[in-house]
C-alpha cells in the first residue's frame, strides 16, 4: 500500500452527526445487551480517549506478509519464492476493474455512498443480535479493512483474537477506527488495501496469489465471472472453496449472488451475467512452490540451498536465524542472486556427460567470479530433492550393513558448499598453492630449485611404524606418485609436475604454522574437529602433510581460494548475492562484495604465473618445463588459463581447479556418503566435466591474459 497519505475532503458536520450517532448507537447497544456498569465506563474511557488517535498511520505504515522472490544474476529469471503467506501488493491499476465492482457487489454494495459505516445496517444488526435474531454482519468493507490490518499488524497475541471477536465491544471501536480512516485515504485506497490483504483460500493471500492459483494469470486480465467467484469467496474462503465436494455448489451459488449484485450496482448489464454464469468454475487450482525444494529448475536447487544457509548467517537480517527466516519469508524482498544461467548449464551438461546421478560419486562443481566473491554456480550428479525414498543403500559399510539410505540419487546436504554435517573432502596437491604462497610472501623466489629426492626426509614427528615414517623412525618421510619425479625442480616445474618431495621440504621451511595461515586468510574453513584442532597456533608446526591437501575442504572453498590469486590477492568473501531490495525497491546493501588485501599483487601474480604450468599454458616469466598434469585444459579453454589438480592418498578424491580472469571453477570427484572410501576416484571423470565448463562459459568471450609479474 503505497502514497496512502492523501487527504479525502469531508464534510464537518457530517462526520460528526456520524460519530454522534455511533455514540447514541454504542448506548443503545450497551443498554441492550445489560453491560455492568464497569464495562461501560471502561469501553466509554477507551472510545473517548487517544488511544485510536495513531491509527490510520498505524495501518497505512504497515505492510502484510508479502512473498520474497530470488532471481538468477539476469535480475529476470526467477529461481524460487520464499514466504509463509502466498502474497504479493498489487496497485490498483493492476487489478481489474471488474474485480473491484465485484468486491463491492459481494460486502459493501454502498462503499461508495458512506463515510465508513453503514449506519443503517449496523441498527438493524445490533438489533437483531440483541433481540435473540439471525446474526447479522453490517460490517463496511472499510470496517473489515480495519479489523484485517489490525490482526496482521497486532504484535500482542491478546489483540489478535481481540480484533476478531464478534462482539458489541469490538464492533464500536471498529466503526470508530473506520471513520477515522476513511478521513486519511481515498476509497481507491481502501479498496487497493482490501484487495491485497482479503484471504481467498488455498492458501491465497491478496488478489495477486488469488489470480495465480486459481487461474493463473494476473489481476488486471480478470473477466467478470473469474471476478465474481473470487469476491465471493473472501466471506467464508472454505466454505465456498469450488475445489472441494461441498464447496463446489456454495461457489456457484454465492457467484451468481455477486454477479446479481454487480447489475444491481450497474457494473455490468443482465447480459453479461448471463454470459458469465455460462463460464466454467475450475476444480483445481496451481499449487505455487516454496522454498529451495520447489525451485523453477532442478538444477538451481544447491545454489539456493547456499543462498539460504548464507541469508540464516547474516545478522542484519535479524538476531536469530528464526528472525532472518521469518523476515525472508514476509518481507517481500526482491533478491537477485550471482547464480550464471551460462555458467550453471554449463556444468551440468559437462557433469553429465561424465557420471550419472545414481553414481554413488559425486562430481561437484563450484564456480566463483575473481574480484567479488560472487558464487557463480553450483552442480553435482544430485537433484536437490527432499524426497529421498528411492535413493541407494549407502556406500559406507557401517551403515550399509543397517540397511541405511544414502545421499544419492536425491539429497538436501550442501556437499558443494559445506556446512551441516558436511565437513568436506580431501583435495589432494590443490593445498601445494598454499605453500607456494607462503613461500614467495617471505621472499623466497619461485626460481627456488629443490633437489627432490625419491623420497623427502623431514623433521615432522609422525606416529612410529606409520606408513608415512622413515623406516625405523617417527620422521614424516612422504614419497611422489612415482619413482621417476625425483630430480632438481623450480617451483613453476614443481607445481606443474605436483612434486610432493618439493613442496613438503618447501612447507617445512617456511613453517608449517604460516602455510595453514595462508590457507585460511585465503578462506579455507576447518569444519571437521581434527583438522581444526591441528589448524592451532602451536600444533600446525607438526602439520607436514597439510601442504598435500589432507585437510578437508569443499569445491566452494577452493574455487574462491584460486579466485583470490586472479584478483591479484584480494580475497572476497564468497556471497550469493548481486543486490538485494525491500518492498519499496530501496537497496539493501548487504551481500556485496566483502574483500581485503591478503597477499600482495606482486605475490598473487607470481604464484598465477607458476599456476598455469599444471594446466598447459605457459609461464611468463619462467619454464614450467614441459608436461603438467591436466595439460588439455588450455587448448579445450582456449583462453589463459591457470589451476591445479589433486589427488589423496589412495586416490580417495580427485580434485581440479581451473580458471581464467572471468570465472574459476573447482571440480571434485568423492563420495559424500563414504569419504574414507576404498574406491579409486578417477582424474578421467572430473577433468573433463572442470575444462568444458570453463570453455562453454568463456565462448566467445575477449581473451585476456593474466598480468605479467
């Protein structure tokens, strides 16, 4: 309800010749109905005084639920509707004229005629109340507007059910409250409000949810019959619901009342109601999806999974996530989110080329945007689905063996994104950047050559008899994927060949402690208890397989942690976000872009530079010397590209990272159910499904080259 405030001219003495008579009127009805005399003097004390003196403001400032919607980064595309009441403020130039002669004919037939009160009909009713008679209404429709608003606007439960008791009491202070209003709004106004706020059952709320449910189309398109039916419903909306058994006849009946109404009131002539009651009523109605799980197109559904999660996190929307919730849901935010069409196609069409949704592994896709931290998109072999009936016994044993669903084909967990109960995976030699970092940050220069050796003996305690330990010691001694990576390497050859005896020496010179530092300034979060236990000051130093990615992380993790190296070191806080904006269409400046300096641009650029040795580019200030281990990337991309892959030990997961200047995009291949799987995770599944999607997404777009160090 918008521009309330415009005067109505009223004639003096005619308003207060109404309120007398609702004086001499409220005696009568307290004589007739035998109100001790406290009572009366109470309800006299509450009319005379200025407690209702704030009331049209009250009303006019206040707003119903209204849905929020959330759209894809076109601003255009709608990904979902948030709300607990299915409503959405129309003006009245929206709405169909015939809609509002029909309203009238259905509950005030003299709204036009009358300064609030129907002061003839209020008598009449009081009357017959009193005498023991047929309960009569004579409520106006402003007086309905009024005791509407108020129970929506009521914050104190007690007036809630006070506003809606059918009582002597409540009547006068209503005809009290709807004179009141009509001196600060127009009857357009009025009506507009009527209009918006008027259940229609089904779960309707305002003519705009009406219009969509049960004839899918807008206010302003409403024909005369789909009008009437409407109108007459806001009486009793399950009464005369013509979706159920009983109801169906009470709609007819009650549709021909207001339609004979509207030729009584001149808005249409004998004819068109002929024509009108020959039109069907429909049966059924649209049943309007809410929430993550009824998105408009299954594969948005992680996306805003993530998005919810984030808004729960975000303080300015409440102070607890019940209160973002509720505001989310009544607030009637118009969200546009940092969700690619092109981008999120793209890594579905990839991933499935690659795996199927009842793989017990899943291919997760994460894409972020270099430079804002907007979360691009998000993807896996899943439906976001809570109807999980039909999903597989899980892959992990122990819950197998209870006959235990999985997670797959159908889950709601954030395996792209992490929380919940979702720590993440392992993701292999993607960690190996982390060390580089902290190695060019302390000035040691990426022409830094190691001697690495078949085997690399380090100063790390480790457990004695570990598999990891020089024999016959508690020394962390780790080992390459083969024999013949042993020899003298740079860091750009050593990152292109992922040299584990390189870098694990590298970590342990620049101290452990300071590489996990680097990786959470970089936006690594330790959400499993062991990782974040050994991620404290003073027990990471004896962290020497961390620069081997043994920490668990998520793709989303990943992806932002690369962005920051794209954006010159400047690290943004990942967001789902581009702009948010309340019912007004006032912008809400939260969710944009939160950045800070974590590593110089001379560092970032560096570490980009031996970065593209893995993914078969070249470097510009150095050699990568041949090879890398995804090296098909940048012929498929055909853009510069930079990244690195991964993989655990025994090959539990499979990781790429890949980006360009535009969009990094962080592949891993894992099984949420069974992340210690015994199960060989393959670089042919997940490779494929990261370069193809950064290749749709960078088609005919600019080539831009990374800034020379």
């Amino acid at each position: 309800m918008a521009s309330w405030f415009r005067r109505r001219d009223h004639n003096i003495l005619t308003n207060s010749a109404a309120l007398l008579v609702c004086g001499l009127l409220a005696g009568l009805v307290v004589a007739a109905a035998a109100f001790p005399a406290a009572a009366l003097s109470g309800l006299t004390a509450k009319a005379g005084g200025s407690a209702y003196a704030a009331l049209p403001t009250k009303l006019t400032d206040f707003h119903e639920p209204q849905i929020s919607r959330i759209y894809a980064s076109d601003g255009k595309t709608q990904i979902a509707v948030m709300y607990d009441e299915y409503r959405s403020e129309v003006p009245l130039a929206q709405i169909s004229v015939n809609m509002q002669n029909a309203i009238v004919a259905a509950e005030d037939r003299d709204f036009y005629h009358h300064n609030g009160v129907d002061l003839k009909g209020t008598v009449r009713a009081f009357v017959s109340d009193s005498s023991g008679g047929s309960k009569q209404g004579a409520s106006t429709l402003t007086m309905q507007f009024v005791r509407m608003e108020l129970e929506y606007s009521s914050t104190d439960p007690k007036d809630v059910v006070a506003a809606a008791q059918d009582t002597p009491t409540r009547k006068i202070t209503e005809m009290k409250d709807a004179l009141q209003l009509e001196k600060k709004m127009t009857k357009k106004q009025i009506l507009e409000g009527y209009l918006n706020i008027a259940p229609f059952g089904n779960g309707a709320y305002g003519i705009y949810a009406a219009s969509r449910i049960y004839f899918n189309k807008n206010p302003k398109d409403l024909d005369v019959a789909q009008a009437a039916l409407l109108a007459g419903m806001v009486k009793a909306p399950s009464g005369f619901d013509p979706t159920t058994k009983t109801g169906y006849p009470q709609a007819v009946t009650r549709r021909q009342y207001v339609l004979d109404g509207m030729v009584t009131t001149g808005a249409i002539t004998p004819a068109q109601e002929q024509a009108a009651l020959k039109e069907k009523i429909p049966q059924q109605v649209r049943k309007v999806g809410n929430g993550c799980v009824s998105v408009n197109n299954k594969q948005w559904g992680f996306f805003c999974d993530y998005f919810t999660r984030w808004w729960l996190q975000q303080q300015a929307f409440g102070v607890s996530a019940y209160d973002r919730q509720e505001l989310l849901n009544t607030a009637g935010y118009r969200i546009v989110t940092s969700l690619d069409l092109k981008a999120t196609t793209a890594a579905y069409k990839r991933i499935g080329q690659q795996i199927s949704k009842n793989d017990k592994d899943a291919l997760m896709l994460a894409a972020v945007q270099p430079g804002t931290g907007q979360v691009m998109a998000l993807a896996a072999n899943r439906t976001y689905s809570l109807d999980q009936s039909k999903n597989h016994i899980s892959s992990d044993p122990q819950k197998a063996r209870h006959h235990l669903k999985g997670t797959y084909p159908n889950t709601t967990n954030p395996i792209i994104s992490g929380g919940g109960d979702v720590d993440g995976y392992q993701a292999g030699s993607t960690f190996k950047m982390f060390t580089m970092v902290t190695a060019l940050k302390q000035g040691i220069p990426l022409t830094k050559t190691i001697n690495a050796g078949v085997v690399a003996k380090t100063h790390y305690i480790v457990e004695p008899g570990s598999p990891a330990a020089c024999p016959g010691t508690h020394f962390y001694c780790p080992s390459n994927a083969g024999e013949s990576e042993a020899g003298t390497y740079n860091m750009w050859s050593a990152f292109g060949h992922s040299v584990n005896t390189y870098f694990v020496p590298l970590e342990e010179q620049v101290g452990a402690q300071n590489v996990v530092q680097t990786a959470e300034d970089f936006g690594i979060q330790f959400r499993a208890s062991n990782d974040a236990a050994l991620a404290k000051p003073g027990n990471a130093e004896q962290w020497g397989a961390f620069t081997l990615g043994v920490s668990e992380s998520t793709p989303l993790d990943l992806a932002n942690a690369y962005a920051t190296l794209a954006a010159d070191g400047k690290y943004c806080s990942p967001t789902p976000i581009k702009q948010i904006y309340d019912l007004k269409g006032a912008k809400i400046d939260v969710g944009r872009p939160s950045c800070q300096q974590v590593v110089s641009t001379e560092v970032a650029r560096q570490a980009v530079d031996a970065a593209r040795c893995p993914v078969g580019d070249s470097a510009q200030t150095g050699s990568c010397g041949g090879g890398g281990t995804a090296p098909q990337s940048h012929g498929v991309v055909g853009h510069p590209v930079f990244g690195k892959t991964g993989t655990t030990d025994s090959e539990k997961t499979a990781a790429l990272i890949l980006g360009t200047t535009s969009i990094v995009v962080a592949g891993y291949l894992a099984d949420p159910d069974w992340p210690g799987t015994t199960q060989h995770m393959n670089h042919a599944v997940v490779n494929p499904a990261v370069w193809s999607t950064v290749g749709d997404y960078m088609k005919d777009k600019p080539s831009v080259q990374f800034p020379r160090p």
